[in-house]
C-alpha cells in the first residue's frame, strides 16, 4: 500500500472545517487528552487514528450484509463463551435426573445432561442456547448472502480475488463450526447426523473405514467424538475463524470498499460516509440491532429441542430428521443418487451412491473458490475494478451465478423432500424424481434464462439511452402524424447507463514463436462462451445519431446536451 | 468502467504517483470517445439540516431511545430476578426465557436505533470523497522490498548453498511426520474390517424387546405387527451404544406366501417372522417406517425404500444393498431365537466389506 | 397354520386402505400387483380366522356380545346405508373395501370416530375428516361389526387417562413411533403420497385404538408388544407435550432444522436486510 496520503488533497485541511461548528471544549475534554497522549506515547497509535478515522465507506445496503455476519459470530462468540461454562463434553453414561420430566430416569451421556441442564435449570441458560443457535444460522445465512452479493457485482475481481478466496474459506470454517456445534449436544437428531457422517466417510474407497475408526476412535458411535469435536468447535476452528477474518477485514482496509457506479464515483476515488463518526456510528448501532434481532428471535422462538430429541440411541430415529440448514444441500445431495450404484470391483467395495454426490458437492464448492481467478484468466484483464458491475451488464457470470444457485438450491431443497411432500401433499417419491430433474437440468435452464433476461434488460437500457423515457405524452406533428414524446435522460442517469465494462471474445493468435497453444485454444473458447453474446455501451456518436432522427422529429423538442 | 475514468481522472484530484502504470485491459473493449462523469450531483439538506425544530426533536428522540435502553436492560435485569425457574415446571422457563429475552432484547434494540438516528439525522450526511492509491506498492517500495531479500539472500547464502537449503527443506518436511503418525491411536489397535463383520446376534441368541429386552414369543408377533428388537445379551454389554448401532433388528410378521425368499434362505424366517437389520446399507441411519399393507421398509433419513416381500431389497432411493436378513427360528419355548449372527456386515458399505 | 385374533387386526387394517390402493391402481397401473397382494391377504385371514380364536396367547381383549341386540340391529341399518357399498352388506367385503370380519369395535370407531370412514375420495390413504355420524350410531356400527366376528374391543379407560409414566412413554414413543410420526408427533412422510400423520389433538382413546389396530399402513403394536399400561404411558407422553408448550417459546411446527432455516432466511434475515435497507437510506 502506497502510504502518500492524499486525503488533503481531495478535502480540507483540517476535519473540523468541514461544514461542522469548531468542537466546543467539554469538561471530559482535558482528561481525555490526557488519556489520549498516555496511550499514543506507548502506542503510536494517532498514525492509526489519522489513517483509518477519516476513510470512507460508500452507503448501500448490501454493503452490510458482511458485517450481518460478522456481528453475528460476536454474538455467537459471547453467547458461546457462557455456554462453555456449563457444558460437559463428556459421553460419559449418566442417568438424568434434572427436571425434565419426559426424561427422568434415561441414560444418556454427560453431554446431553449437561445441554439439558444449560436449558432447564440455569435462568437464561436455554436464552443463551437459543441465541448461540440462532446467531449461528443467521451467521452462514448472511456470509451466504454476502457472497452472491460480492459475485453478482463483481466484486472479487483485481484486486480482490485474494480476499475473496479467504472469504470462501472463512465459509469453510463456518459450516465446520456449525457441523461441530450440531453435534456436541449428542441428542437423537445430531447423533443420527453423526451416523450419516460415519457412513459417508465409510464410502470413501481405501481409507474410509480408518478415517472413521480414527475420528470415533473406535466403532461408532464410542465415547470420544462429542469432546473432539468440542476441542474444534471450541479452540481449533475459532482461531483459524479469527485469524481468517483479520486477514479479510485488513485486506478490505488496504483494498478500500467498492462503490456502485455513479456520478462523481470513479475507479480512482471512493464516495461515502466518513468512518469517525458517521460510519461508526451506524456500523456501531448496526451491531446492537443485530444483536437485538437474534436476542429477540431467541427469546420468542425455540430452537433445537433437544429435550424432544432425548438421548442419542442407535434404534431409534424421527421422521423429518435433517441437519441445519447449511449442510442441507449435502444431504439433499445424497437423497438424490438413484438406487444401486455401489459396484464390486476386483473384491473392493465402490459407492458411487457417496462419491458421486461428494464430486458434485467439491465441484460446486470449487468453482465457487476459484472463479474470480477463472474470470480474471478469460478476461486476461490485470487492471484494478473499483467499480461494480451490475448483474446485467456481466450476463455469462449472472448466468453462471444463477446457474450455481440452481444446483445449490434444488440440492438444498431435496433436504426436506419429505417436509414438502407432507406439506403440500405430494408423493415423497414424485418430489424426489423432480429434485433429480431439477439438479441435473435446472441449472441449464437457469443459465439460459438469465442469459437472456440480462441481454434483454441491457437492450432496455440501450433503447432508454438513445431515446430517452416514454413520458406518456401523445403529440400530434404537423403531418398529422401522432407519436409519443421521449424525455431525454439527464446526465446522472445517463451516466448510470453507459458506464460498464464491455469485452470481447478473445481472437486466437499465434504467439512470439507462431503457434497456437492448446491453452490459449481452451482460453478462446471459453472466452467465447463468455463474450459472445455481448450489448455494447451507447457511444457518443450513437447518441448524436439518435438525436438527429428525433430532432428531426419532434421541432423544439427538449434536446441532449451532445 | 476503469477505462472511462483513466482518462478522465477526477474533480482536482491528484491521480497517485504510482498508479499510472499501464497494465493489459486483456479482451476489454476500451471506447474511444468516452462519455464524461458528470460528476457528484448537489447534495440535498435534510429537514434536520435547516429546521432547528427538528433537529432538536432528533436529538431528543436519539436520548429517549438510550434512556429506553436502560430502562430494558433494566427490565431484563428485573425479568431474571423475577421469573424464577421451578424445576419441571416448563412454564416458568417459558416465562424466563421470554421476558430476559424481551429485556436484553429491547435494550440492545434501541441502543441500536439510537445510534443509527443519530447519524442519520445528526451527523453530517454529505457524503465526502477519498482517492484510492493503487493497491500495488510503489515502484520505490518494491525496488526497496527485493532488495530486502537479495540482501537476505546474499548474507545467508540460502540461494548459494544448496546443501543448507535442501536439508532444511527435508528436515521441514520430515520435522511434520511426527505430527501424523500421533495419531494413530485416535482408534484402538484392532482393524476395524474384522470388527464391522461381527454383531451380537449368535446361534441361539433371543430376540428381545427394545429397549425393555424381553423376550417375544413367535406367537405373539402377529400380522401386520413390527417389533423394534435388540439381542438379549446387548444390555449387558460394556459397549452398549456400539453394539446396538450394529445388532438393531425389526421383526415384522407377513402372510408367509407374500415372501419371496431367495435360495438357501427359505428357513431363515418363521411362519412369516422376517428379522432385517434396521440400519440402512446406505449411510446408516435406522430404517424402521414398516408400512404393512406395501411391506415397505423406508429410511426417514435419505429415503431408501425397500420391499420386505422381497428380500428387503432396495426399490427406491440412493441405498444399494438389501437391508442384511437375520435368520431366526424359536426355541423349545416358542421365543424367537437367532440362527447365527448376520451372514454380511451391517451397515453402510466400505472398501473391504466384500472381502472374505 | 395358526392364525390369531389379532392376525385379524392386521386384516382389518389393511382393509382400510384396501380401496385406495385398488382405485389408485386404475390410474397407475404398477399398483395392481400391491392390490392383489392385499386381497389375498384379506381372503386368507377372513375365512382362516374364526377358527383360530383361541389357540392363541394373543392379546387384545375380544367382546362379542356385551352389546345388546337392539344396537346391533340398529348398527346393521346404519351399515347397510352407509358402508355397505364397499364392504358389502354383510361386512365380508367387496373389491372396493375390505371384510370388516374380526376387526372389531376398536378399529369402527378409531376409522369412523375420526372421519376417516366413510372414505371421501381415493387417495394414497384415508384422510381425517369431519366426523360424519353421531357417537350413538358409531357405537351402534361397532356393535354390528363386532357381532361380525371377533376382534379388539375399545380400550378400558383407565389406560386413556394420561396419568402414567412420562419418561417410559416418551423412551417407547422414541423407539416405536417417531421414526413415522416424529420425535414431538408432527408427523411425517411415507412412500408414494403416504404420510403419518401429526399426533396434536388426537383423543387418547384414538391414539390407544390405532396402535392396537394398525389402521392402513401403521403396524398393529399388541399388547404383548407394547402392554396396555405402556400405551398408556405413552398417551401420557403425547399429552404431556400437548399441555406443555415448548419452554423456548414458539415451535414453528416442531418440524426440525427445516423450518428453523427457512425461519432464519425469511424472517431473521429478512428484518435485518429490511434494516440495512433503512439504515443506508437517506433521510429527508
């Protein structure tokens, strides 16, 4: 990071001369200043202050949607921390004798005593459990929506790709801290969970029966996988989360934030609301909104009835049994597989009822991970974007985007094939066969559709650019001919409309030693699947052009500047 | 975008020294004659910037809405203190958990608004515009940087040396192998193929109730019925949990024509009393949905489905494998008793579940 | 071959859904098979099960004539009017429906006292509906169809109390029934457009007699699988829930992770996008 500063150059020298009355010296204010030099004479920390106190951060909503999140895992870090103080992560057999009635006198582990124990017997301790849960799902819902945010837009592009990657790596760690906490309270509904894991590393060829030996140490379901996973859930998976999202808040910093284009908003400048105090704030009073809205959720709504669940136990099992819902699309996956495919090959054993659903499960979760560096390496553009794109004016990533959520979405949805089926009376079996249509068709047809859609809308824009809105107002000319006026646009709005990227679909060229390499085929073409069909931006002469038919038109008419 | 802009650098702004490096725009088309940014509109005031009055009244309101997050705080303070829990009584967590919820809930709510009304009443809404520097470090920097390393480099003969370096780098490598063979023993010594093999069920063994583990009598399992069953010896064993999660069996009773048993196994049921193994050969979870007008087995789980009548086989949904039978017959006394122990492992598949 | 009462529940349960299965053969075809499977099944247990009353240490206490003869006739017109379409007007069965021969007054009153019977319209099973007679003349219809042959007889109602052992009917409930009808009675799916369904609301003595007589696709659980008393501990369970609220506060249908994820997307999520929405917007 270039460490010139340039804020003087684009603001007023001093902050305090901007529009706001000199700050009037409170009583507080000699103490503070006294603080202030204690502290910056051991720290340096004006250099900080001056740096990040006045650094501006553009105002949209979707621009909050990260910080959703990572006010969420505060919560969930707090909430999780009270928690810590009361639970047992022991599978130690104990018989319940707390104040659950439904469940006196069963045997069940320490972990569960102790999970029932936080919810019936400490005031506020089944709050905390509620809060914990709830903030934990909001948690992965808003990184969820957060990223379609940064995808649609285009924000993970140069310089940003990085930050984008450790992104998806904190999602990683997410569903991993969610997956762990599902099972630590070792009820009937996160024990048969449990199971489906062991058998879905059993079918994992060669290893699958040591990985799960190892992870259970022993059979399932032993006596040791509820304190490992705590000891991930709890010190491993933490830290890497912590240090994951130091590294993607740093990078945001160094990176500023992106703006939507704009008037006045360039690549080269960011428009928006200081961080002291205008930012601070909102992003200060927008952590305890969210922190209100899980307590609240928390207080009115129960989550994860444990005590219904009772005591994990091999026989039985409930009906409707699904993991959280980050972890649907998985399981929806593995509903998904036709009978029978477990094959026999020279004596081993091959479930490709369990391995086929884990490829397509990577595959999606990989081009995830790599598709701004897959973007970059069609487009071959190396400039920084600053800017972002809306979703119309990139139409092939839209429509990949769209066609992603498709996949992801009818494997999440084949989680609860039997909810739907009872729900809207359905056969369970008919709801699974159109899962499977939609899973392997559906994402071509979004892909398409939103295509299309996007191209559509562009020519929209286009046609309102060149023409300007219909204002509804029928003239009639002098040849007696009628037609309807067009307000032309001003120039904010036009700007809006003409200002986006554009590119082309790559030519295949010999390179410096006149060959044509198999790569850069590969590059042409998806370039071509990217690129090919493509709405320009309106250019000034096509503008000029448009205007001359209409002033010919309509005599007096209110004209463009151009 | 970008390419509108780089040439139309804005509004006075000193464009940074280090940015004007020209990089590939790659396939982007970049126009030649680019519209012109129009630059920030004019900044509207709020009602709070020219009426007094009202921004009076907003400070007023932020104020109430912080004296309003004490007095909730307070609440909840008052709702913990007040709302006791009886033990088994769930009512009274009920009433806890809402009221210390609404209390800390409501406090942090308007703590919340406060601030955000704050600023957006208050706080100077002009939007206020910063350059970005390239995220590149200055040609100057960089120079410096590698020289840093060459300097490294050079002190330490890491390049030179290559004796040192590739030691080190085998001794990095080797220094983690420690880290992976420890743990080994996360499992016990034994390999677990031979233990998966293995249930309680054995010759002789009786078929008892779950989780009661009485005895069934054949006669006593009539049509239609389906007895959720453990071995009798499971309540005695060290393993409990394990053992279950291998030995758990449902017994349904079919008119013994509708079964259509495969060669070798016409004896491994009795006057139509079939025992499957209840754990689903897809992922495991417990198949016991025993439909006895379709004599359909379905996994609540993943939604395998299969037919009793015909050797439990898989009709449905993404399990391979016929759920394991377990013969049974009864003993002198009429129980029903096992013939042996599973002739296949239970359970999902793994590698070597086929080898002998 | 040895058949016994309760081998006749399981008949009468199968009736049940007999019909629903043979008319939805018509539109699916494939169900043919399933149908004809059935009705062998109703054929063999209807002639073979008279005789075999009392060999049997099985179950479910059997009344044939506690009834008086008046009800029983007045059962037969109700019968004839209003059942005898499907199962014949002598109760022995017709393609449409099932013998109704030895399934006695428990399964009359579970199929009618819950609107099941009459059927409405064939479908995958039978569906609560309202209730369609008088509680006189359901008794009166058990009374015939008890004449009929032997079979369960309504439950005693100190077992319909809800005043067992919660623990011990909530472990039994988790062992036998929640795998169909989920760990808090919500209910669920079965194969094909079948479901179980949720157990909210249900009158003990309708949650007694469907384990007792496996009406449709649910198992027959005898008293020798699960005793009186423990069905009563488990009537005591599910009423436990009923009185018992969650302490957690709303429920949202008990219906799992399923319904707390879609809670969290629209709602949760929802209010707080809604807010961000607010709090970037610009004040006038």
């Amino acid at each position: 990071m270039i460490t010139t500063t340039t804020t003087t150059e684009s603001q007023p020298t001093s902050y305090a001369e901007q529009g706001n009355a000199p700050v009037r010296p409170a009583k507080g204010m000699k103490f503070m200043g006294a603080a202030a030099n204690y502290v910056d004479e051991r720290t340096s920390i004006s250099g900080l202050v001056k740096e990040v106190g006045r650094k501006i951060f553009p105002d949209h909503w979707s621009f909050m949607l990260g910080e959703v999140a990572l006010y969420s895992f505060v919560v969930i870090l707090l909430s999780g921390t009270f928690l810590t103080f009361f639970f047992q992560p022991s599978m130690a057999e104990v018989t319940y004798n707390g104040s659950y009635v439904p469940l006196k006198g069963i045997d069940m582990s320490a972990a569960m005593q102790s999970a029932l124990n936080i919810s019936f017997d400490i005031r506020g301790g089944l709050l905390f459990r509620q809060i914990h849960h709830w903030a934990a799902l909001l948690f992965i819902a808003a990184i969820g929506l957060h990223m379609l945010r940064i995808y649609f837009t285009g924000a993970f592009r140069k310089p940003r790709e990085i930050n984008w990657f450790i992104g998806f790596v904190l999602f990683i760690l997410a569903l991993a801290e969610g997956f762990t906490g599902y099972s630590l309270p070792d009820d009937l509904l996160s024990g048969n969970g449990l199971r489906i894991i062991d058998g879905m590393v059993k079918g994992i060829p060669v290893i699958g029966v040591w990985i799960s030996y190892l992870l259970f140490g022993g059979e399932f379901p032993g006596t040791a996988v509820v304190s490992r996973l705590y000891s991930l859930h709890i010190m491993l998976l933490p830290a890497l989360l912590i240090a994951m999202l130091g590294a993607h808040l740093l990078l945001l910093i160094i990176n500023k934030h992106t703006q939507f284009a704009g008037p006045g908003k360039t690549n080269n400048n960011v428009v928006g609301v200081p961080v002291m105090p205008v930012f601070a704030a909102k992003a200060g009073g927008f952590f305890f909104i969210v922190f209100g809205v899980i307590v609240l959720i928390a207080s009115l709504f129960t989550i994860n009835p444990i005590w219904n669940y009772g005591p994990y136990d091999p026989s039985p099992v409930s009906a409707g049994t699904q993991p959280d819902w980050y972890i649907g699309f998985a399981d929806g996956a593995l509903r998904l597989a036709p009978p029978h495919w477990e094959v026999v090959w020279g004596g081993y054993t091959v479930s490709f009822n369990i391995l086929v659903p884990i490829v397509v499960l990577m595959g999606l979760l990989a081009t995830v991970a790599f598709y701004p560096f897959i973007e970059g390496w069609v487009t071959g553009d190396k400039r920084e974007h600053h800017i972002l794109d809306r979703p119309r004016n990139a139409p092939t990533r839209t429509a990949i985007g769209a066609a992603l959520m498709t996949l992801y979405a009818a494997l999440w949805a084949a989680a609860s094939s039997d909810l739907m089926a009872t729900h809207f009376k359905l056969s369970l079996n008919q709801v699974i066969h159109v899962m499977q249509f939609l899973t392997v068709i559906g994402p071509f047809i979004a892909f398409w559709i939103t295509k299309r859609v996007c191209l559509a809308l562009q020519k929209k824009d286009r046609e309102i650019v060149l023409h300007g809105h219909e204002s509804g107002r029928i003239v009639r000319l002098p040849g007696g001919e009628y037609i309807e006026v067009h307000e032309p646009l001003t120039d904010y709005e036009r700007w809006n409309l003409v200002s986006y990227n554009e590119y082309e679909p790559l030519m295949v060229r010999p390179n410096a030693r006149g060959v044509v390499t198999p790569i850069e085929r590969i590059r042409a073409s998806v370039s071509g699947f990217f690129f090919e069909d493509r709405i320009s931006p309106v250019t000034k002469a096509e503008i000029e052009a448009a205007h001359h038919d209409s002033h010919a038109e309509i005599d007096g008419g209110p004209g463009g500047k151009h | 975008m970008a390419d509108h802009d780089d040439e139309t650098p804005q509004a006075g702004s000193a464009v940074e020294k280090s940015e004007p490096l020209k990089v590939s725009a790659g396939t982007a088309v970049i126009p030649t004659d680019p519209f012109e940014n129009p630059g920030e509109p004019a900044h509207h005031l709020r009602v709070t910037d020219i009426d007094p009055v009202e921004e009076k009244k907003a400070a007023r309101q932020v104020s109430t809405l912080f004296f309003a997050s004490i007095v909730f705080s307070c609440l909840a303070v008052a709702a913990y203190i007040a709302f006791p829990i009886t033990p088994g009584d769930t009512g009274s967590i009920r009433l806890n958990n809402l009221f210390l919820g609404l209390g800390i809930a409501l406090g942090l709510l308007a703590i919340g608004i406060g601030a955000v009304h704050w600023s957006k009443t208050i706080m100077p809404a002009r939007e206020i515009t910063e350059m970005r520097h390239g995220t590149r470090g200055s040609d100057a920097t960089r120079a410096k940087a590698a020289e840093v390393f060459e300097l490294g480099n050079k002190e330490s003969g890491f390049g030179r040396r290559s004796l040192i370096r590739n030691s080190l780098f085998g001794a990095l490598f080797a220094f983690i192998l420690p880290g992976v063979v420890i743990f080994r023993d996360l499992g016990p010594k034994v390999d677990p193929n031979v233990v998966l093999r293995h249930t309680l069920w054995k010759k002789g063994m009786h078929l008892t109730l779950d989780p009661s583990g009485t005895r069934i009598k054949a006669a006593d399992v009539t049509l239609g019925s389906a007895f959720h069953v453990i071995p009798e010896s499971l309540l005695e064993s060290e393993d409990l949990l394990e053992e279950k999660a291998k030995a758990a069996v449902l017994v349904m009773r079919l008119n013994p024509d509708d079964l259509n048993e495969p060669e070798g196994r016409e004896n491994w049921q009795y006057n139509g009393i079939v025992a499957y193994s209840k754990i689903c050969t897809h992922v495991g979870c417990p198949v016991a949905l025993y439909e006895q007008q379709t004599h359909h087995l379905l996994c609540p789980c993943h939604q395998s489905t299969f037919d009793v009548t015909d050797n439990c086989k898989v009709i449905f949904g993404p399990a391979s494998r016929p759920l394991p039978q377990l013969p049974i017959t009864v003993d002198a006394e009429g129980y029903l008793v096992a013939q042996s122990d599973f002739h296949e492992p239970v359970g999902p598949s793994f590698w070597e579940r086929d080898r002998a | 071959m040895k058949i016994s009462p309760s081998a006749k529940l399981a008949s009468s349960a199968t009736k049940g859904a007999r019909k629903s299965v043979g008319a939805k053969s018509k539109r699916t075809g494939r169900r043919s098979p399933l149908a004809t499977v059935s009705l062998i099944v109703v054929g063999l247990l209807t002639t073979g099960g008279a005789y075999a009353l009392f060999t049997s240490t099985a179950t479910a206490e059997t009344s044939t004539s506690s009834n008086s003869q008046a009800t029983v006739n007045e059962g037969k017109k109700l019968f004839a009017a209003n059942c005898a379409t499907c199962h014949n007007v002598n109760g022995s069965g017709t393609e449409a429906g099932p013998s109704l021969v030895g399934v006695g007054e428990a399964s009359v009153d579970f199929q009618v006292g819950t609107g099941r019977m009459p059927a409405a319209a064939n479908g995958p099973q039978a569906l609560k509906k309202p209730v369609q007679f008088t509680n006189e003349d359901i008794q009166a219809m058990a009374a015939y169809v008890a004449s009929l042959g032997t079979g369960p007889s309504e439950p005693e109602t100190k077992y319909l109390q809800a005043n067992g052992d919660t623990a011990k009917g909530a472990e039994l409930f988790r062992i036998n029934c929640a795998m169909c009808h989920n760990v808090a009675g919500a209910g669920g799916a079965l194969t094909q457009g079948k479901f179980a369904p949720a157990l909210k609301g249900v009158t003990s003595k309708h949650i007694y007699e469907a384990m007792l007589t496996g009406p449709q696709n649910m198992p027959v659980f005898n008293d020798l699988n699960i005793t009186p008393q423990e069905k009563a501990d488990i009537i005591t369970y599910l009423k436990y829930l009923e009185k018992n609220p969650s302490p957690g506060g709303f429920e949202l249908g008990n219906l799992g992770p399923v319904s707390e994820g879609l809670f969290i997307w629209i709602f949760g999520l929802g209010a707080i996008v809604a807010i961000t929405v607010w709090l970037t917007a610009r004040s006038n």
